[in-house]
C-alpha cells in the first residue's frame, strides 16, 4: 500500500511559496524543485487555496504566494487542506452482522480512527511552518 506524499510535497511547495516572500511562483518552478509535473503542482495549489493558504494570479505576471505569514500558517491547517480522508479506511462494505467481530468492528476501528485523527491534529498543530523553513534552511 503506497503512502499518500501530498502533505510532504504540500509542505516542499510552501516552504518554498515562504522563501519568495511577496513574489508569486510558477507552477513550473515548483514541480522542477518537487520533480514532478506543473498539473500535480497546480493541483495542489488548488486545494491549498481552497483552505485560504495562497493567492495565486494567472497572467504574465501571475504565480502563487503565501496568503499569510509562514509562522501563521500551522501544519495541521496543511494536513487538513491536503488530507484524503482518515488515516485508514473502513470496510468498503458492511460486516456480516451475524458474526460477532462483523458486528462490532466498525464502532471499533471508528473509534479508534477518531482518536489517531485528533492525536494527529494536536500534535502537528503544534508546529508552523515556519518551524519546518527554519529546519530546512539549516539542514536539521
């Protein structure tokens, strides 16, 4: 099972979207520095500014920019922008009821996916990203 890259790459962009200040980026600048294509970089942007993280501009001049300071802007609102729904999935369809693990399984693992989700939101919303420029400016 591959592991879902989109809240790394999210970060790489922002991190870099944070080093350019006030000045908008390419779509193709990002995915040459990700080493991937501009649609996968445009894509992400997307939902990033869905989640009010950048401005982007299309035009001569266009590009994207950070829409706040990268010390306002907390790991877990990226993880939220990008998130493909829980940590794992549920049974794609309903045990059989007349097992008694089919019968209890899923309040189970729901509960257990609501307690990972709201470990996983506490502690990245601990960090910035700031925090992560700063790591990666010093290599640490």
């Amino acid at each position: 099972m591959a592991a879902n890259s989109q809240f790394a790459i999210a970060i790489h962009v922002l991190s870099m979207l944070a080093r350019s200040g006030k000045n908008n980026l390419k779509s193709e600048l990002i995915a040459e520095s990700v080493n991937t294509n501009p649609v996968v970089i445009r894509r992400l942007i997307g939902q990033l500014g869905q989640a009010d993280l950048v401005i982007s501009q299309t035009g001569a001049h266009g590009g994207t920019r950070l829409a706040r300071r990268p010390a306002d802007i907390t790991l877990s609102e990226i993880y939220k922008a990008v998130a493909k729904g829980e940590v794992f999935a549920l049974h794609p369809r309903s045990p059989n009821q007349d097992c008694p693990v089919g019968r209890n399984i899923e309040s189970v693992l729901c509960n257990l996916q609501k307690e990972i989700d709201k470990g996983i939101e506490e502690k990245l919303s601990r960090y910035t990203l700031k925090n992560m420029c700063d790591l990666v400016e010093y290599g640490t």
